[in-house]
C-alpha cells in the first residue's frame, strides 16, 4: 500500500491534483507563473538602464572639473593670505628688532637692525620711525605680483591716562 501511495503522491504532484488532507498540501495559495505584462515591465526597465549608460562618466568629469576651478581661485587666495601672514611676521620681527637696538640691549643702528630683521623674513623695510623707544616699521613684499604691506609697532606700553584723579 505504501507504493501505490508513493506513485500516487509522485503523479499528483505531476499533475498538480493532490487530494486535500494529504501531507502535500500547505494551506498556501498556489503561485503562478507571472503574466506577460510584469515580464515587459522589466524589460523595460532594463532597456532604460541600459540607455543610461555613460550618465555617471559625464557627471564624473562635471566634478572633476568643478573642483578643479575652485582649486584654480582659492590657491591664489591661499597664496596672498599666506603671504599677509608672512609679512605680518617679518613686520613684528623688524619692529622688535629695532625697539631692541633702540634701548641698548642689541648694539647698532636702529633701522639697520629692522631692515636686515625684514629681509631675514623675506620683506623689505619700507619705512622706519624710531621716536626715543618705541619703533614703528613697514614692510611691504609681493605675491603673484601684488603687493603686500604689514606694519608693526614696538616697545614699551603707551602710558595709560588716568581719568579718576
């Protein structure tokens, strides 16, 4: 009996006939195959993916080419910046330099000192005003052919002004 139950159980399948009650059915409905129309449908998705192509290389090269303009306009920006920085530093130097020589702790000149102070930093002293000790410089140098200037004051604290008396 349990070979006719096998070939039984082996042609419902076969066939799609299984008896209800038996160990074959699920409860679950039964799927079919699908229907022509989703079968276009992902042919034609497909076909538009497939006409998309190229889409990610042309947006590629956009910000490839984006970020190579704005690296080509904030290097020279970062350039100029860099080079207020640097004559800021030399300014410092050469009126410290100066205020130095001016009280007597560096022997010299004052604004000799400040000027070889400023070409040490890469700047040129363009003015030098020393008024007892307090010394007061210009530097100026040049990026990407602009000029720069930075200006500096040293020595003691100017005296404060006491209102309260």
């Amino acid at each position: 009996m349990s070979g006719e139950l096998r070939g039984a159980a082996r042609s419902s399948v076969l066939t799609g006939d299984v008896p209800a009650g038996s160990a074959m059915t699920s409860g679950a409905p039964r799927r079919s195959a699908p229907r022509n129309g989703s079968r276009t449908r992902g042919v034609r998705a497909r076909r538009r993916l497939r006409d998309e192509g190229g889409a990610a290389s042309v947006l590629a090269v956009g910000l490839v080419a984006a970020t190579l303009i704005a690296a080509g306009l904030l290097a020279p920006l970062c350039a100029a910046f860099a080079a207020r920085q640097a004559a800021a530093g030399a300014a410092d130097a050469a009126a410290l330099a100066a205020a130095d020589t001016a009280s007597g702790l560096v022997p010299g000149v004052p604004c000799e000192t400040a000027n070889r102070a400023a070409e040490l930093n890469g700047a040129r002293l363009e003015e030098c005003v020393v008024e007892g000790l307090i010394a007061r410089v210009t530097v100026s140098s040049s990026v990407l052919s602009l000029p720069i200037t930075a200006s500096a004051r040293a020595g003691p604290p100017p005296e404060s002004v006491d209102d309260s008396t």
